[in-house]
C-alpha cells in the first residue's frame, strides 16, 4: 500500500497527471496521478491514504518553490495531479469518512481584483489537507465574517496585491479580531510586510506558501 501512496506522490511533485499527458517528459507513458489513485481504490488501498500521497507531493513542491528550484508553472501542473487524485476521493471527503486538519477560509480583500497569489497559496494548503473555502476577489468584511460564522473553528488567509487595498485589509482584520479575538488570521501579498502585520492585529504572514501550510499545521484546532 506504501507503494500507492509513494507513486502519487512523485506523480505530484512532478506534475504527471495522467497517463497521455506529455509533461514531464521522462514520464512520457507512464501511469499519472490519476490512473493509480483509480487502481489503488480499486485494491483496496484507504482514500485518507491517498490523501497523505497528495500531502507529501504538494509538501515537496512546495519547498522547492520556497528555495526558488520550482516555478510557479510546477506549482500549476502539481495541483492538477493533486486535483485528479482528489477526484477520486472526492465522495470519501464529502461523506466524512476522511476527515482534513481543518478549515482554511481565503480571499482577496475588497477592492482587490487579483487572485494569482491566493490561489498559488490555496492550492498549497488545499494540498497539506485542509479544506479550502475561496471566497474569490474583491470579498468585502460582511463576507469574510459570513464564512467564519458557517465554518467554526477555522483559520482565515487575506491578500491583497495593490497597497490601495492594504487599508481594506486592515479594516477586515480589526473586524474580524474584534468579534473572534482567537481566532487566527494570516495576511499576505506584495506589499504586505512582518510590521503591517503587527499593526493591524493579525497574526502571520508569509511571501512563501508553503510557510502558510506550517502555520496552520502548527494552529489547527
């Protein structure tokens, strides 16, 4: 069964989705995420085990990303083979039966109509096995605040990439503490800075995403 879990995730790290995929091109033929997520279901390997295959693909990607020997192109094609894995476990998930680390809640604030950085990072965490809620671009306060009421316990991501929206930002943060002072908040994007953090009250922030997936793995209730 390790074997499953050990293919998935090298077909993940390398990006490999399925079989008639031409990229990467020394896997050219070869079984891709897809094809073997379908086959170990079928021998009876554990859809949480599938999962853990897609824990440690992602996992690796994302710190060669953070050491600059991964572009974001690897980032895309890695998510697409994570994606076909979780296709496959999709049912297992929604029914419970295997369960995420917890709730990560994301969105570009108001205002802010840039999504590449909070989909680079959702795409991470989604593979560090949390369940990502994207609310999207351009969120105002009022919806940051409806989903943290419908997802209890949860952790909340901010970006903005312009710094006309950083005081959006701010604004949905010191909402957000005000209600929910325990709660956690994580902020990031271009201008974001370690003492603008500070300033508005959240709690981290990070220009590496696989930094993100350690920080929640350190704070999941």
């Amino acid at each position: 069964m390790q074997e499953y879990v050990e293919r998935i995730a090298m077909c993940i790290a390398r990006g490999k989705v399925y079989r008639a995929a031409p990229y990467p091109p020394d896997m050219k033929g070869q079984d891709g995420a897809d094809e073997i997520a379908a086959e170990a279901l079928k021998n009876g390997v554990q859809p949480v085990e599938l999962l853990q295959g897609c824990m440690l693909g992602m996992d690796k990607v994302g710190k060669e990303f953070s050491e600059n020997r991964a572009a974001v192109t690897n980032l895309v094609v890695s998510a697409a083979a994570m994606n076909a894995v979780l296709k496959h476990i999709k049912p297992f998930l929604e029914s419970g039966e295997v369960k995420r680390k917890g709730t990560f809640v994301i969105g570009s604030v108001s205002g802010d109509l840039h999504d590449i950085g909070k989909n680079l990072v959702a795409m991470i965490v989604t593979g560090g096995g949390f369940e990502v809620i994207d609310l999207g671009v351009d969120v105002p306060t009022s919806k940051f605040m409806e989903a943290i009421a419908q997802h209890p316990g949860c952790i909340v991501g901010l970006s903005a990439l312009l710094t006309i929206t950083m005081p959006s930002m701010e604004k949905s943060v010191r909402a957000i503490k005000e209600t929910h002072p325990n709660l956690k908040v994580m902020i990031g994007g271009a201008p974001v800075t370690p003492e603008f953090c500070t300033r508005i009250g959240a709690d981290f922030t990070s220009h590496n995403p696989h930094e993100a997936v350690e920080y929640l793995n350190r704070n999941v209730a």
